[in-house]
C-alpha cells in the first residue's frame, strides 16, 4: 500500500475571488446608524447628523508602516482604523463610517483577510463607525488605504487655528511609547535579546503593543468636547509631538511653549535605561501615538485626564523649557529608513 | 580648456520631500463651494447639502489598472477620478469632493506628480468637485487610492434595487471602446505594428484614448435626475455590460433581457475586423468605459442621448437577444492577466 502525503494549503485570495472575498469578510457585520446604505452597490449613503461632514485619509503600506513579522493582520487592521479616526476625533468629531481601499498580492492567505478585517471592525468598534464599503485590488504589496467619515460633536469642527495666546495647551494619551516600541522591536530583530528585569518585562510588552497598534484615546476628546468649555483647538499627534505642535502654532500664528518636566514618563526612563536610549527624544518627537493635543481658552482648564504640558505665547514656533525647537524630528514620508515606524 | 557635461536630473518626490510636495501640488487649486475646510488640518469639513452623502472609493494599482509605457500622468490623473466620480453619478448623485491617498516610489520624478494631481483636477472640473485632501507615503509600486463624496442630484440616491417588471433599460455611453483601446494597445506593445486604414486611424485613436481615460457621460445622469421621471434603477459599467447588468438584476430581483441590435457599433467593428477580435464580445464584456445603464419605470422612457437597450423581465439573470449569459465576461481583481486591463 503506498502512503499518500497530504499538504494542506490554505487558501488564497486569488483561489477564493475578489466577489466571494468581499461577501466573506462581510458576513455578519452589523453596520452603524449613520450607514443609510452599506457595501454592495456602486456607493455607500452616510447621514451628516449636522449638515456637514469630516473626511481624514491615510495609506498605510507594508513594510513601511508596519511589518509582517512585527505585527499580527487584528493588529494591522486596528492601526490602520486608528490612524484614521484619531484624524477624525482632531477635529472635534465622531467618526461613523469608514470605507477601505485593500491591495493584496494573489497569495495572500484568506484568513490574513478576514484577521485584518476583525482588526478593522474591533477598532471602529472602539472609535464609533462602521465600515460601510471598500474596493479590493491586486498589488504586489500590501496597502491599506482608509478614508474615514465622521459628525462633529459639537457646533463646529475643531481646527488647528483657534489657539489664542494665554491658552493652555494640554495631552490626552502618552507620547513616546510608539516610539519605544518600534526601538525595542528594532533591537530584538538584529538579534540583540535583552533578559529584561522583572520591573521593566511589563512596559516593554506595553511598549512593543503600542507601536504594533496605538491606543488613541478617544473617550478624552469626547469628553472634553461635551463640557461648557471645549478645546479652542484640537490635533492629533502623529508626526511627532514637536512637529504636529508645529503645525498648531503655525495654523494660528502663536507660538507654543512647553514644559517637559510635564512630559516626563518614569516607565519610559526605564525603557530608554534598558536599551541605552533617549526617553525625552521619544515623548518630544515619536509620532504615531495618535496622542491628542488641545488648547484651551485663556483661563479655561481641560476636563480630568487630560495632562498640562504648555502654554500658548505670543510669536512663532515651539519652545521647549524656553528653547526653540528646531528640529526635523518628525517623520516625511520619503525621509528615513524604510523600515516599520 | 576642459568641457564640462551638464546633466540635469529632474528632482525627485525624495529629493523634495513629502510636505514640500503636498504645497506644491495643492498651489493654486480652488475648492468647490461645498468643502468648507480643504486640505491642510487634521481633517477636511464638507457640507452635506441634502442631508446625506454618498461615498465610493477605488484603488488603482500601477501594471494591474494602468501602465506607465501606455498612459501618461495626466491620463492615469483623469481616470483615478473619473471611476471614482463615474460611482458617485452611478447613485443619482453629483461628486462634491476627494480625497486621495498617493503611494510613490521615492525615485518618481515631482514633475509626474504634478501632472498626475493636474488629471485629478482636470476631471475632477469634468465631473464636478474638488480634491479636498489626502496622504502621500513612500511605497515600491505607485498606488492611487481615491475617495469620492457626493451629494444626491434627487429627492433619494438611486440604486441599483430599484428595477420593476416591464420598466426600460437603458445606456449612456458607448461600451467596448476601452477593451477595443486596451485590444490595440497590446497588439501594439507586441510588436504587432499594422498599418491602419485612413478609415479606421481616427478610431483606432479614439478607441486608445478611451483605454487610457475614460470619459463617462455624466451629464446624461445630470439630465436624467433633471427630468420628471428619473430612473428607477442606476449603476455604472466598471465589470462589463452584462455583469454589471447582472448585478442590477440580482439586487433588484428581476431578469434583464438584452437586445444586441440596440449595441451594434460600426466603429468598434471596424476595429474589431482589422484586430481579427470580436466587437461584439468587447461591448458585452468590456468594462472600464464607465458606461451608465439605467432602468426607467414602466411606460416612462429616458431622455435624449440615452440608447434603449432592452427590458426588465420577471425571472433572474441577463439574457441576450434570448439567451442566457452564463460567462464571467467581469472582469475580477485576482482572475485573469496581470496587464493593465
């Protein structure tokens, strides 16, 4: 009798189809008030509770915004969807749908999919929205391409350009810990494996999953967006701290002063001590925390969890403890290594 | 006296970098009344002037929907969003914005993106709305993710459910000129250079043209929602005549019947004969031309410019001049060659 071998292959999206693909990771999802009309014809219909909308975009591409031996497909999926609806909530807005351009190679395994899209649908669970559309495409790479939608929460968007000076500038989230992680994964992947202390063993797990997918704190802006007194100006954080407060200051003609005594993050020293890094180089200018920073008006205070880290001043740029900054700490896209960051 | 060769590289998006190059090829763009906010914040703010809004998004992937030896930046520009704008008119709806995700190797010259974001525009003017926004990175293939917003031209979007018994289908455009283009194109590219007759040249110009960029007659859409008795049913030609009538009859429980007489096109068989191909095969299958078909009620025909194609019957399916279509003449995004298609 001869012996048979069986390989179990699992299947690929060029096996499955991009129609049956689509009705896969489709199935069963139930889609939020907002979404009049969901996938399946030539366009989806959202509602605009307040007459306008808010639209972000962002493109995220393997190997340069995440990596496959980084980061599992939930988590891929959970990132992309917060980049985008931290872009929304910036705006002083909830987000309720998303659509999502999906570029595969043909050999893409078809759970590597449906994984990505469980990511995408726990994290706009967590944002508010659904995703209500999308195309789904033959690359060589894969991208991940999401636009997101969202209502404002309150009379109007909040921009970058309201600061006033006398405002008081303050955090929602921690900066930096994006940054550590993609500086702990770096290391562990050119072989250099540390034996962490027990203290440390915790923030380096919490550090390695906030760079694999940030945990933006949305209920923060949502909160402070439902008192008397809401932010006069409102940003996400993702280039980097210094760099989107930047960005604030230009947009409103002031500048900002900071004060990093605020900033300082003892589980981030013991990170840094570890890998013989710069803790203060990973709160100031490590982006893609999706940290929010909002200014308040003159006299008025954030709601509770929000953090005090500046003030805003009269003329132009941002200082820190009274020196200007003057770094390009941030992240340009065709700037830098190609790796993950 | 030595002689100095002087040779000029064009600056690359690299050389520029990603914030130089969003400045450079947002200068001197106007926004369309309806984006309240464009590009430059967090988010950009859109007003929904009935309402609600309608939203499509498509990816286009370099040598999967367009080749760089057969398209110049300005033609690949104009059908990024003239297939994203051709879904928005696709619901009864007029596009009001975009947002574009870009994904360019770092070595792409700034002068093929400024051409490619003057095609945005360009058809953007066409289809009406503005690109409100978007997110440039770094990636291996150039990758083009658009999303398009709308505003319904009528009381209600139109989809592709609403076809009844008897009612009257309708096209508004001239399918199979993008497959005979994408015919000659390859014939071309393999060396198959014929010399056409003077009586064909124009055609094989145009038919070229249409493979490349795609002009979809959106303002017979405009004037069907203008009329007293718009159409009941709408969607747009992207996967070929007879699949995408398949999916109007599929979602709208009916069956669709075809009568090929009304699709006869003397040009494209002239085409068809000098290429030894099939017109008929390229007006039933070929996609891409962004063809809209419509479905009036019983009784009601459709406005001047729209070409009577057959009828909605009881049953399921489409069938021409009798008989069933059973082929997967669609075009599927893992099926198939890897050419621009």
């Amino acid at each position: 009798m001869r012996k048979v071998l069986a390989i179990s292959i699992p299947p690929t999206v060029r096996d499955l189809g991009e129609f049956a693909l689509i009705d896969r990771i489709n199935a069963g999802r139930a889609q939020g008030p907002a979404v009049r009309l969901g996938p399946g014809d030539d366009a989806a219909v959202l509602t605009a509770a307040r007459g306008n909308y808010v639209v972000s975009t962002d493109m995220l591409i393997e190997d340069r915004h995440f990596r496959l031996d980084w980061s599992n497909p939930d988590e891929i999926g959970r990132k992309a969807i917060a980049q985008n609806a931290a872009d929304i909530y910036a705006m002083g807005a909830e987000p309720v749908g998303y659509v999502i351009g999906l570029g595969l190679p043909g050999d893409t395994p078809v759970d590597f999919v449906s994984r990505l899209a469980d990511g995408f649908w726990a994290e706009a669970e967590r944002a508010g929205g659904s995703v209500a559309g999308g195309d789904i495409v033959h690359s060589a790479q894969l991208v991940i391409s999401v636009t997101a939608f969202g209502d404002p929460l309150g009379d109007r968007p909040v921009t970058r350009s309201g600061a006033r000076v006398g405002g008081t500038v303050a955090i929602a989230g921690r900066p930096g810990w994006s940054a550590a992680g993609f500086a702990l994964l770096s290391q562990a992947h050119q072989g250099v494996m540390r034996r962490h202390a027990d203290s440390t063993a915790a923030v380096v797990v919490a550090a390695a999953a906030a760079h694999r997918a940030p945990r933006p704190a949305y209920d923060l802006v949502r909160a402070a967006m439902g008192t008397a007194t809401p932010p006069e100006a409102l940003t996400d954080i993702s280039d980097g701290l210094l760099a989107d407060l930047g960005h604030l200051a230009a947009a409103s003609g002031v500048a900002v002063a900071v004060d990093s005594a605020a900033l300082r993050d003892p589980d981030l020293q013991l990170c840094a001590a570890e890998l013989e890094a710069d803790a203060r180089q990973w709160i100031l200018t490590g982006g893609e925390d999706h940290v929010f920073a909002g200014v308040w008006a003159p006299g008025e205070a954030p709601p509770p969890g929000w953090t005090l880290i500046g003030r805003i001043e009269a003329g132009r740029g941002v200082a820190v403890d009274g020196a200007l900054y003057r770094g390009a700490g941030g992240w340009e896209a065709f700037s830098g290594s190609d790796s993950a960051k």
